[in-house]
C-alpha cells in the first residue's frame, strides 16, 4: 500500500497529537496548556477533509461483532468501514480492555488521521462495585461519599477500557410517576447542585488525562424531569422562573466543576425540543456559561425532531440540531447522511461543524 506525502504526515500528527503510538506516549498527552491544545486542534481541523469532520460527530452502539470474528450482517459492515474510514467518533456499550483495546487499534492504525474513538457507557452508580442508586446516595446528604464513589466507579470503568460515562444525571424530579427519578438526586435543587458538582469531582478528578478519571455527562438538558404525568417522552410546559430557578441550577453547578459534555434531553419545552433549542444550547450553556466541551444528543433524539414536528425529515433534523448547537449525534445518522449536502447548500455553516467538531476534539486531548 502507498500514501502520498500530506497522507503520511497526517498519519504521523494523528498519532503523536493523540498519544496513539504504542510506547510510552502517556506524558505526550499530560499537562497540556489549554493554548497547547487549541494549537493542536487548529492544526488537525487544517488536515481534515469535510466527510472526517462529520465523522467526528457520530456516535454508535456497538458490539462484540466489531472485535470478535467479524461482521455479522450487513449493518455490521457498514459500521466497520465507517470506523476504519473516520466516520465514528464515539461508540457506546462496548466496555472489557480487551474489546476495547482491540477496536481502537483497528480504527487509529487503519483510519487515516488515526483520530482515537471515545468509549462510553451508562456507569450511573458503579461499574463492577454497585453503589446505591443516585437517589438513595442523595439521602445520605454525605457529598465526600459520593465523591468517592464516583471516583471508585470511574476507576474501574477506565480499567476496561472506558473514557466517558453518561452520568451524573441532574435532573429535577417531584414527579414519583416518572421512571427516572431513581437515577437523579431528587426533588431539592439546592441538594441537586451540591451532589452535582461531587459527582463530576468524584468522576473527573483534578485531570482527565489521568489514566483513572473518566469524562463525566451532566443530563438531561433541560427539564426531562418535569415532563408531563411522569411520562417518558413526554411535552414540559413550565414558566421561565421554573426552569431558570428549580431546574438548572444543577446544571450550573456541573458546568461550574468543569464538567466535560452535556446530553441533551428528549422533551420539548414551550414546543421547542431540547436538541433543537438554541437558547438553551447556545445562549445559555456555551454563550453565558462559557462551556467549551461538547453536547451529545440522547439515543436518537435528532431522528425524534421529526416526532415533534419541529422538522419534516432527518436532514430537517439534522441542520435544526447542529445549528442549535447538539454537537454529536447519538445513533440517529442524521448527521452522517446529511450534514455534507447541508453543508454545500448553506444551510448548515462549516464553521458551524469547524466548532462542533473542536469541540470532540477538545474532549479528547484532554482526555
């Protein structure tokens, strides 16, 4: 196999700007400035053709169908030869060092930028040692405990292979008739926020690249636990002080302890859903806040845009979300179908996706 030059340098910057080269590349990626890795970013985004970009922006489950004796269905192979070509950024539910081990060093060794994927997984309240549901830790009132327990959770979690878990979830709930409100600090948002900040604390450490801290997620923004009748999915009609004064105050607070993603929530509020609201995405979390991780949408919640008549069709959806700021796109495609042609019309700006995509980047230097 032969590479032009640039594709040889490419590779070469991948692997060293990422510490994915196989010896000792640990303190490559320790005690970066900040200014040392928006350099770094700005010098991979010059290298990136517009479908790696994209790329960067897509996260899929997965199995063991990737590490095992191979493809399994069709589906499965289009999966692979997304990984291997830089159309995956992140993949969910595959957790074991080795499975984990051996699907990264197919896609860094294979890929052409050899850009690392992020593993994630749903360690809500331990990983091998099971702690207390959320809610009952909250009763405790004892924050150093859960600190702890979340530290104990993101050790194990990275020892097999993990780098982001989708907790802690800081939603607000009063309604017992919703299904998630044992995973949630309950009803008090001064409580909420204070366990909030121990959680990403417990999870993240004093530095994410530190081999045991893992990316913490602060979700479901905003107000999924006020959806109507306790019912999943379901529409929130709440005014501004509500939302302002009892719901994201936790969410403050996970941002405040540097929290590294947000997941955006299913439900709409006032008619406009969590994943196309650029007033909560945009004005609030990275304008006035000043977030600069990146958001992930809930599983499929870009495809659902089309369920609550915010858009016609997936590509609708897709330009609706990445323009209201959700930065990577959980199982949906809808980004990676859409967003080059949505791109070449103007409808979505490239520096639009030069964001989003810095954003997971960001992420995954410090990590």
């Amino acid at each position: 196999m032969t590479f032009k030059k640039v594709d040889l340098i490419s590779i070469l910057l991948g692997f060293i700007a990422f510490g994915c080269t196989s010896n000792n590349t640990q303190g490559l990626m320790s005690e970066q400035t900040d200014e040392a890795i928006e350099y770094k970013i700005d010098s991979l985004l010059e290298l990136m053709t517009l479908e790696e970009k994209i790329g960067q922006l897509n996260q899929y489950s997965v199995g063991e169908e990737l590490t095992g004796q191979g493809a399994k269905s069709s589906s499965d192979q289009i999966l692979i030869d997304r990984l291997l070509n830089g159309g995956v950024g992140s993949v969910l539910n595959l957790h074991g060092a080795t499975e984990t081990k051996q699907l990264q060093k197919k896609v860094v060794e294979n890929s052409r930028l050899g850009i690392p994927l992020l593993f994630s997984y749903d360690v809500v309240h331990g990983y091998k040692t099971i702690f207390p549901i959320p809610l009952g830790e909250s009763s405790s009132w004892d924050l150093d405990l859960m600190k702890k327990s979340a530290a104990i959770s993101a050790e194990e979690a990275t020892s097999a292979g993990l780098h982001w878990t989708f907790a802690p979830m800081v939603d607000i709930g009063r309604d017992a008739r919703w299904g998630r409100v044992m995973e949630g600090a309950g009803e008090d948002t001064y409580l909420g926020s204070q366990i909030a900040m121990a959680r990403v604390s417990g999870f993240q450490g004093e530095d994410l690249s530190l081999p045991h801290t893992i990316a913490a997620c602060a979700k479901h923004f905003a107000a999924y636990g006020f959806v109507e009748s306790g019912k999943e999915y379901n529409s929130v009609n709440i005014g501004k002080s509500i939302l302002l004064n009892t719901i994201i105050p936790p969410f403050i607070a996970a941002n405040n302890a540097g929290v590294a993603t947000f997941m955006n929530a299913f439900n709409d509020i006032d008619g406009i859903p969590s994943t196309a609201n650029d007033y909560l995405l945009k004005d609030l979390l990275k304008d006035n806040w000043g977030f600069d991780g990146f958001v992930v949408s809930d599983w499929n919640s870009i495809g659902e845009l089309v369920d609550h008549g915010t858009a016609t069709n997936e590509k609708e959806a897709a330009i609706y979300a990445i323009n209201a700021g959700t930065d990577m796109d959980m199982q949906a495609n809808a980004y990676f179908d859409n967003l080059k042609s949505a791109i070449e019309s103007g409808q979505v700006k490239e520096a639009t996706l030069n964001d989003a995509v810095s954003r997971v980047l960001r992420i995954k230097y410090r990590l």
